[in-house]
C-alpha cells in the first residue's frame, strides 16, 4: 500500500483552475520531485499535502488517513520553505528546539533530539550563534534540522535551495539526499531547476500547466520524453522537423538526407506527413572514427565554449542541430563555415508525438 496519495486532486483560485485531476502515489522512503516551470501547479500540491490550502477536490492520504479535515499542526508534516524563516531572536540550538517544546516534550528529551539534529547537519560547534551570524547554506540547514526534529511522516521541500549559490545548492542537495535516505523519511521536493530534480530524486513529477505530462525515474523522464513539453523542458535537445519518406521501412528525410528510425512510425502516418524528432546534443559526435549507425552533414554556423564541453551548432536543411564535444587540450573545433558529418545512433532519435 502506498504511504502518501493524492487522488483526484484539484485546486480552483476563482475561474483559474490550477491543478487538474492530478492522481499519484508515493511510497514510503521515496524521494519524490516536482518539476516545472512557475504556474504550473507544483507548489500548490505541496501546500495541500501540508494543509495550507484545501483541495477543491480529491484527497490527501498519508498512511492509510484522509487528511483533508485535519490542520497543518494535525498532519505531523515537516516543511522547509525557500525562505530560511528561522526565527531572529532565537538561537540554533532554540531554533531546531521550537517545535518540540510546542509538542510538551521534556527539557532533556528536547536537548538530546537538537543535539542529535545539529550532528545530523554538522553544526553542533554553532549551536548558540544566531541565525544573522551564519551563512545562508547554514541557515538552510538548521531549517531542515528544525523541520525533521519532532520525526514527521513526510517532509516537504519548496523550493530550499533556490536562494543559495551555485557550488552551495550543490552540497546542500547533496546533503539533503544523504539525510533523507540515512533517515528513510518520504520526502516530496518542488523545483524549477532540472538539474537538482535529476540529482537527487527517485522519481520525477513534470508538471505543466496544472497537470503531470509525465512521472518517472530520472533515467526515463531524460532519455524518454513523453511529451513535447518533457523533451523541451528537461535538459537541452535539438527539436527537429522531418518528412515521412517510407512509413513500412521507418525512412524519412531531414532536409535532403535520409534516416532510418529504429522507433516505428506507425500506422497513422502516411508518406510526406510532417514528424518531430528530438536529439540530445551529447548524442552525437563529429569525430573521426565516431560510433554511430547514421550521420547527417551540414554548415557549422556557430560554436560556443561552456567550460566541460564545446556547444557547437550545424545547419541541416532548415534545421540548426547542436552537439557537444567534451573540452580537452589540443582539441579544435570546427569553424564556422566548415561542413562537418554529425555520426549517432539511430535509436537516439526520439519521435515526439504529443
């Protein structure tokens, strides 16, 4: 039986219906993220789970209970927000202790549970500085020890590490993972960033506009899309658009070059219907000797170094196709102007169909 469901969720503000008819089940341990763009419904699932706000339909189980009659303080729920909102005037160590003198738990109870949390988060030699004197990472971390503290059934993230630098959310969403395995906590996390939601999760919701077009591991949600809006929006792809040239054989054509696919088209598609591919940049490669049972040639019309790999962009028909190459000394990318041979695997050519 699944730990924490939501069935048949729905959230009007008004005439705007922000989450659709929205089903999924989550077991208990599972790391399980929200993924979309701003307005698409993902913070507002997370505030029903937490009780903030009541669906205008469907309901929340945790563990065998309906809790849409129950308050925020009835749900034994832990939550970190993207704001720290640690209180000013309070210690650490008062900090992380809040909840559990709110709860009527005994002094050396209290202090034995914060000790254990600051370890948790290695911040025990800090433990009576105020929240002014820390970093935000620190910061971060205390509001994740004060939300675990009184042993929640389920913790919700919204959005934690969005106010942090770059090298800090790393070690942070890092940290995050390492605790919420170590404790075994179902944990639910909303982001726009596909990189932490990648990183970190066992499964991935993409939201889009107020439904899920897709729920999967990492691996799938990545390497199949579902959906145009999945392939679009998770990681970088080459969108491109191709002719049927033989639906029996799987043939068809970008620009004036032939492809065969792996994936069958089908048997709604005649010769000559238009069809869209998607192919990662890091799929191919222009150099000698590449692995790869196709290839296309065309116009380099840029190239652009991002530090580990070298973006190059080529001109296919009326198609612009993007491939990286990964930076290493000596390496020389090819000019501008330069016609090169993109070499991949058939299979890497996704068909996009919704």
């Amino acid at each position: 039986m699944s730990f924490l469901e939501l069935a048949g969720i729905q959230k009007s503000f008004g005439p705007v219906q922000v989450v659709k008819d929205f089903d999924m089940t989550i077991e208990k341990g599972e790391f399980v993220s929200f993924l979309g763009p701003s307005g698409c419904g993902k913070t507002t699932i997370l505030r029903m789970i937490a009780g903030f706000e009541t669906p205008s339909a469907g309901t929340v189980i945790i563990n065998g209970r309906n809790q849409n009659e129950l308050k925020p303080n009835q749900r034994n729920i832990g939550m970190v927000f993207q704001a720290y909102a640690l209180f000013p005037n309070m210690t650490v160590h008062d900090n992380v202790a809040f909840g559990l003198k709110i709860a009527g738990m005994e002094k050396s109870a209290v202090d034995a549970r914060v000790k254990e949390m600051l370890g948790l988060i290695h911040l025990g030699h800090l433990a009576d500085r105020f929240p002014y004197q820390m970093s935000g990472g620190q910061q971060q971390r205390v509001a994740l020890a004060r939300a675990l503290a009184p042993k929640p059934q389920v913790l919700l993230l919204d959005e934690p590490l969005s106010a942090l630098d770059a090298k800090i959310r790393v070690s942070l969403r890092e940290e995050i993972r390492a605790i919420q395995q170590q404790l075994g906590i179902t944990t639910v996390f909303v982001t726009h960033d596909q990189e932490e939601a990648l990183s970190i999760s066992d499964r991935i919701v993409v939201m889009n506009g107020g439904r899920a077009d897709q729920i999967g591991t990492p691996f799938d949600i990545y390497n199949k899309p579902a959906t145009r809006f999945v392939a679009s929006f998770v990681g970088t792809l080459n969108m491109i658009e191709a002719r049927v040239a033989d639906p029996a054989t799987n043939r068809i054509t970008i620009g004036d070059q032939g492809i065969t696919l792996r994936e069958p088209l089908g048997s709604t598609l005649k010769a000559g219907d238009k069809l869209s591919l998607a192919l990662r940049p890091e799929a191919g490669s222009i150099a000698e000797g590449a692995k790869g049972d196709t290839a296309l040639t065309g116009t380099v019309v840029s190239s652009n170094f991002l530090g580990s790999v070298i973006r190059t962009r080529m001109k296919v028909g009326d198609a612009v196709i993007s491939f990286d190459m990964f930076n290493a000394p000596g390496l020389t990318p090819p000019a501008v102007g330069e016609v090169a041979t993109l070499r991949f695997t058939a299979s890497d050519l996704l068909i996009i169909r919704e």
